[in-house]
C-alpha cells in the first residue's frame, strides 16, 4: 500500500457566507497502520446532508465547530481493508462518521464507532445512507410521531425532492394526505408532480408562495414538514388551518448564516388556530428506527416507495457534494463515491 496515499479534506478558513472550496484544502498523507485491536478501513461513500454547514459554522447541535487545521466533519460507508480486531475481518462493510478522508482507523468505537451493514435485497448498500438510515428515519419518525397525519390531513413539505422531503410526500400520500410540495427547480417541480403524483406543487424560486398556497390550500395547511425554515417556514405560518402541526425538521436556507438567524414573524398564528410547533432530533429516537425501517423497506420491495441518488465521484468532489446541496443542485441524496 505503500505508493497508494489518504486524500483527506482539511478546513482552512470558516465562510462568512457561502461555502466555497476554497475553504478547504485536500492533503495526502500516508495511510495510517490499524495498531492492535484497530481496523483499517477504505471510504467507499460519503453523504452529503444541509447540517454538515454547520460544522464549519455555528457547530449545530454540539456547538462545535470543526477546527482551523482539522479534517472536515462527515458520515459514510467502507470496506474493512485491513484488521487487527477480532470483530472485524477483511471485506466487512462498515458505516460510521469518518470524516473527509480516503482511509481511516479506528478501534470500533474511538475516534468514531462502526457498523457492519449489509445491501437489503433490490436496494443499493447505500440505500443505509439515506432512506434505510438517517433520512428515512427522519421522514418517517418527523410525520407519524410528531405530526400524526389524519386522513384528508393537507400536508405542505419543503424541499420537497430532497433527501427526507420526497419521502415525507410519500408517506404522507400514502397516508391518505393530500400532499402539496415546495421545491426550487423545474425539473424536481416535474418529478413531484409526474412522478410522485403531488396534487400540487410550488416553485418558490419563480412562484408568490404565500398566494399560490392561499389559492391551493384555501381551508389552510394542517402539516407543515419544515425542511428549509426561514421566509418558507414565515409564509407557511401564515396559511395555516386550525389545530395545524408544525414539524420543525431542518433549516437549510439558514445554515449558511452565522447569526441572524430569520424568525417567523407570523408566529401568533399558532395562537389563532391552536396550532402546535415542535423540532425533533432524529438520534434522540434510536427505539423507532427498526419499524421506521422495515416499513419503508417493505414499501419499497412493493414498488410504492422511489428514491434519487445524486452521485459525485472522487474525494476531490467532497466540498462540492456539499455546496450541491447547499445551493439546490442535488437531486434526490447527494452522495460523493471516493472508491
Ligand atoms: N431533525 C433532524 O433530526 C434531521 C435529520 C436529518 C435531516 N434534517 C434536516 O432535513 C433537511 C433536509 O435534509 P436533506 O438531507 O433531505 O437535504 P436535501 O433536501 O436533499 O437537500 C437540501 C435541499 O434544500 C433546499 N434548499 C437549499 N437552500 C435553500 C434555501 N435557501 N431555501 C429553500 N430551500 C433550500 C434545496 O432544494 P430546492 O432546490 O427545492 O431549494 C436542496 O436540494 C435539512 O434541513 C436537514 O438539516 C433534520
């Protein structure tokens, strides 16, 4: 291995708005050897979700931010290469947070913990990276626990082709909802309605949100799955029906502001209507993730559940993976292939 080097993205300097590549910089090092006990492991896929802007921002959840110097925070998949652990053989694929790097070591649980997965019949492997991971169990768990549909509910949904955003439509038709989407691009316009078979949706990049949803959802919203917050989440409030639900899910249009963060000033509305607003941490519902799992592997076995991977290859792509989906390039799970 010895002419074979680590390609591994280090953060250079904080954005103060837009992230740019020019933020990172790509070092190779020397892979490193598994000591005793230890596993070396080959980067096979890195995903790309909108908090990663966190890290080199406000920190998000942890408040801390990766340092000046230190390798670029992420989560994907590999290939046990080499193991001095007696848990781990060569050829086991692995899931864990190893950061922007080709290859890396660890002992199973420090510096970061891993585990064996395996492909689900008909599905991709990395399929654990989006909607039989984190993204699925977010879609899943943010509508049935926090927002529980009814039938007949009007659902409106941000960033509605994304990652989390197309299964929530999904689910929410399925649930007998009737589905409006919001999305930022003809073509993910196109698939919601065509594909996905939405009963409407809004361009809110060339579209009025506030009076297309006054003419699509005159009775008003009753779920709003809110990916993107900001002016989206502000005009939302303002349109919704009585006893609505408010799922705070994610932030997208506000990760790359440090301060100022936009907030809703339609927020008496909840008052109004005896709506109800609440975020959730999808890691803080670890025990739903089994049936969040198995139901959405069984729509997908019975064709009634579709998902996009949007794949870049090379380690050299990373800090574009992540401006994709920043910007509203992605189109479905952004995924970066290192090998
Ligand atoms: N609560 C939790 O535990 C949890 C867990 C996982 C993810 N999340 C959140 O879920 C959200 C979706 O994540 P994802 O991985 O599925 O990403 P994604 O939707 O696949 O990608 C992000 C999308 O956000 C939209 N966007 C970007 N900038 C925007 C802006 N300024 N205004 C409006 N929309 C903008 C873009 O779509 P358009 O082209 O349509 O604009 C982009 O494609 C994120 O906010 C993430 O933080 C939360």
């Amino acid at each position: 291995m010895s002419n074979i080097k680590n390609g591994r993205w280090l953060v250079k300097s904080y954005p103060e708005d837009e992230v740019s590549v020019d933020n990172f910089e790509l070092v190779y090092d020397e892979v490193p050897e598994p000591g005793e006990g230890e596993i070396l492991i080959q980067t096979t896929s890195l995903v790309m979700s909108p908090p990663l802007r966190m890290a080199i921002g406000t920190g998000g959840i942890t408040g801390n931010r990766v340092k000046l110097g230190a390798m670029m925070r992420g989560s994907g998949q590999g290939v046990v290469v080499k193991s001095r652990h007696p848990g781990f053989t060569e050829g086991d694929r692995v899931a864990g947070a190893m950061g922007w790097q080709e290859y890396a070591v660890t002992d199973g649980e420090r510096p970061f913990p891993l585990e064996k997965i395996s492909p689900k019949a008909g599905q991709p492997i990395t399929a654990n990276l989006h909607v039989m991971g984190a993204s699925g169990a977010t879609a899943y768990v943010g509508l049935y626990d926090i927002a529980k549909p009814k039938v007949g509910d009007v659902i409106l949904v941000s960033a509605a082709a994304g990652s989390v955003g197309a299964l929530v439509c999904q689910l929410g038709k399925i649930s007998g909802c009737r589905v409006i989407g919001i999305a930022g691009n003809e073509k993910k316009c196109r698939w919601l309605k065509d594909d996905l078979g939405l009963s409407e949706v809004i361009n809110y990049k060339t579209e009025n949100v506030a009076e297309r949803l006054r003419e699509v959802c005159p009775n008003g919203i009753d779920i709003y799955f809110d990916n993107v917050g900001g002016e989206i989440l502000d005009t939302a409030l303002g349109q919704i029906a009585h006893g609505a639900r408010i799922v705070l899910c994610g932030a997208t249009s506000q990760y790359e502001g440090d301060a100022n963060w936009y907030g809703p000033s339609n927020y008496f509305n909840l008052v109004y209507k005896e709506a109800t607003m609440q975020g959730f941490y999808i890691f803080s519902y670890a025990h739903r993730f089994k049936e969040a799992h198995r139901r959405l592997g069984e729509l997908i076995a019975n064709g009634n559940l579709v998902y996009n991977e949007d794949v870049l290859k090379g380690v050299e792509n990373l800090p574009a993976g992540l401006i994709r989906v920043l910007s509203g390039e992605n189109f479905g799970t952004q995924l970066v292939r290192l090998s």
